[in-house]
C-alpha cells in the first residue's frame, strides 16, 4: 500500500466487509427491540380457510379428563327468567270420587236391624190365554220355600227400566236363517224404551263368544252391531252362550248396588248344543243364583226331526234345551214359524218384561248352608175366578257363611277349553 501525501488511502474491499459487518448489527439489534417489547408478534401464525376453528390436539398427548360439571355446566338463570325442573308426569284422568255418605248419629244402647237376607222374586202373573195380569194385590200372592209358607214383605209393580242381554247364534247351523235372527234382534232392539240398556253378545263354539256391543241405550249402536254379524264356523256352544250371557247380565251395575233394574236374557238360536264347555246341570245351577229371567227365540224348524231308537231326534231335544232355560228363570220360549210372527213376539217380551211384579220375602230358613231351596208361586183367582198363574224361576241357592259377596261389574272367565262333557 502506498501513501498518497499524507492520506492514507483504504482498499475497496475493506470499505464493503465493514458496512456489511454494521449492517448485520443494526438488524439484530433491531430484531431484540421488537420482541421486548411486543413478544406475541414473535410467534408463528396460522391462517384457516372459512371460520376458525381450534387446533386439534396431537394425537400424543391424551386429552385431560373433564368433570360432570365441566361436561354439564349449570347456566345461570338470566334475572326474571323462569327455572326449568324434572319434565311433568304424564296427564291422567282423575276418577270421579265415590260420595262417602255421613254416618247418622246412633245413641249409645241403640239397637240396629238390617235386614240383608231378603229375597226378591220377578213375578209374570198370565190368565188361561197367557195374557199377562196387573191388577193382583199383595195378598193375592203365596209364596213356599221347599213347601213352606213365606211371609211377604212387600209387592211393587213399579215401572223401571230394563238392563238385558242380547245372545245371538252365529253358528253355520243357522246358515239358511241368518237374515231372520237378524231381523228378530233388530225388532227386540226398536222395543226399547228410554232408560234400557242392553248389550249384543255374539257365540259361536267356546272360544268364539263375543260381545259386540257394550251395555248402551243408543239404538243405532246396538242395530250397527246386529248388522255387523256373520256366521263362523265351530261346534256351536249354546250352553256357554247362556251361561256367559246370563252372568254379564247379573253383575252388570248402573251405578251402585240399589240398582233394581230388570234383568233378562233374550237368546235367539236354533238350541242345537254341539260341543260347550260347561254342561247343562252347572249351567242349570248358576241360573239358579242368577235373578236373570230368560226369553228364547228358537228357530228349530231347520233341524232333524228324526229320533233314534232311544235319543230324541235333534230339534225334539233343542226344544226341550230351550223350555228349560225359560222355565228354570220365569221366562218364556217360542218358536217362531214365519218372519210375520216376530214383532207379535217382540212385543210378547217386551211385555213380560215390563208387566212383572216385585215379591220380597223373608226366608224362614237361615242356614247359609249353600243349599237349593225350591220355590213355589201361587195366585188368588180373580174376581170373577178367573184362573191366574204366577210365573217365576223355580228355586234359589242359599248363601255359604262366610263366602263373599259377587263384586259387581266383573266377569268371570270365559271358558279355556272343552274339558267338560255336555249332559245329553
């Protein structure tokens, strides 16, 4: 190097290293300011397509476990705002409750009778013609309980109105003659009066017996339901017919038990029993419990009349089947021969039905033994002694002590089987 005077001359080279060499110093010290003094500039940001969402956390690293009440939390009512609880039960209609009568005040030594073992005969009182009687008094009417006199304590022939039953056969047996047992259900139906109540049951074997109508006064509901009916096939079960019918019939309650309406069962069928499972004799026997009057229908003109050497020919016993539910209750049989017939008949019922007296008596036997205790009706002549006839069921079975009273309202269970053999 040489010297130029006395200024000393620096190579180009150096002159570009040493500004390099300041450059780099002004950056970094540059740089040290900056993250002093805002340090979150420092860090590496990154930018999301559409919304932000959070950054998922690394497989690696297991997600901390949050508590119940970090998963749920509580949110704090706004002021005014309701608080939500439990969701309501759901709704349920409420019974209307039964009126619990006041207990009348008794004076201490007071003595109380109540009479409970009354027992209340639906009388039909006819003259020589079968044409029913209204004018007989109350002590016009004997009553014996296996022979021996029964004093009456009351007579009424007050007007009710009727609860019965109707049972319609809609076996194949009745095939031919389905359109008049029709027509006969619906003439007994249009003779209802304002007040009765009457339900349609429909049978067929054992396991096909049916109600197809409830207990109702609603006459357009009780015709749909006779109209709606079709014959099935099965061994008819007559028998199982009557005796579900009849017991219906019986606990069937309007209200409470100081209901007297009339009860009957009107049965409409050609009597022919093929195969039920209860026999006649139990059925006999639950008739005799039952204050249920029975009116028969019977359409037997279809059936054999030819008899075996030592049975009766078929109609001969359907006939007889027929009579004796009648007979057993204080009701009547027919056997209709032509459709003209059936309102004659209609109105025969609804009559015998109506026209009925109320004899209540007081049993002079006691025993709750269980056992039959045959009845027997008899009626002054008239005026003019002219004959009169009181008709009435044939017997009653005495209450077992101790055993409970029916509950009204329930039925009992309708047969499982054909486990019983039919008495011939």
């Amino acid at each position: 190097m040489k010297a130029l005077g006395s200024i000393r001359v620096i190579p180009p080279r150096h002159i570009v290293v040493a500004v390099a060499m300041v450059a780099m110093v002004t950056v970094l010290l540059s740089g040290a300011r900056r993250s002093s003094a805002n340090p979150q500039e420092s860090r590496q940001r990154r930018t999301y397509q559409g919304a932000a969402s959070p950054s998922p956390t690394p497989a690696t690293t297991p997600a901390p476990e949050r508590s119940n009440a970090t998963q749920n939390p509580t949110p704090t009512p706004r002021p005014g705002a309701p608080v939500l609880g439990d969701a309501p039960p759901p709704p349920k209609l409420r019974q209307k409750p039964t009126p619990v009568p006041t207990p009348e005040e008794i004076d201490e030594g007071s003595r109380i009778t109540i009479n409970s073992q009354l027992v209340n005969l639906q009388i039909r009182v006819i003259d020589r013609s079968n044409r029913p009687i209204d004018n007989v008094t109350k002590d016009s009417f004997h009553v014996f309980e296996d022979g021996v006199p029964q004093p009456i304590e009351s007579v009424t022939t007050e007007q009710v109105p009727i609860t019965y039953g109707l049972a319609v056969d809609t076996s194949l047996s009745l095939r031919s003659q389905i359109d008049t047992v029709i027509r006969a259900a619906k003439t007994i139906i249009d003779s209802n009066k304002k007040g009765d109540e009457t339900f349609v049951e429909k049978f067929i074997s054992s396991d096909k017996i049916e109600q197809v109508a409830a207990f109702t006064t609603n006459k357009d509901v009780l015709a749909d339901a006779v109209d709606n009916l079709y014959l099935e096939g099965g061994q008819t079960a007559v028998i199982d017919g009557v005796y579900l019918a009849a017991e219906s019939v019986s606990e069937y309650r309007k209200g409470d038990d100081s209901d007297r309406r009339r009860r009957a069962l009107i049965v409409i069928t050609d009597g022919e029993d093929r195969h039920s499972f209860y026999t006649e004799q139990q059925l006999m026997q639950r008739l005799r419990e039952e204050d249920v009057q029975i009116f028969v229908i019977g359409f037997v003109g279809e059936l054999d009349k030819e008899a075996g050497f030592i049975k009766k020919s078929p109609q001969a016993k359907a006939v007889a089947l027929l009579n004796r539910f009648a007979t057993e209750t204080g009701g009547r049989a027919f056997f209709p021969q032509s459709l003209a017939e059936l309102p004659e008949i209609a109105g025969a019922i609804v009559r015998d039905m109506r026209t009925q007296y109320v004899v209540a008596y007081n049993p002079t036997n006691k025993e709750r033994d269980g056992s039959y205790r045959a009845i027997r009706v008899t009626v002054d002549d008239g005026p003019q002694r002219d004959h009169r006839v009181a008709l009435t069921r044939s017997g009653r079975v005495a209450a077992r002590e101790g055993a409970p009273a029916p509950k009204p309202g329930t039925n009992a269970a309708r047969p499982a089987g054909n486990g019983a053999a039919k008495t011939p």
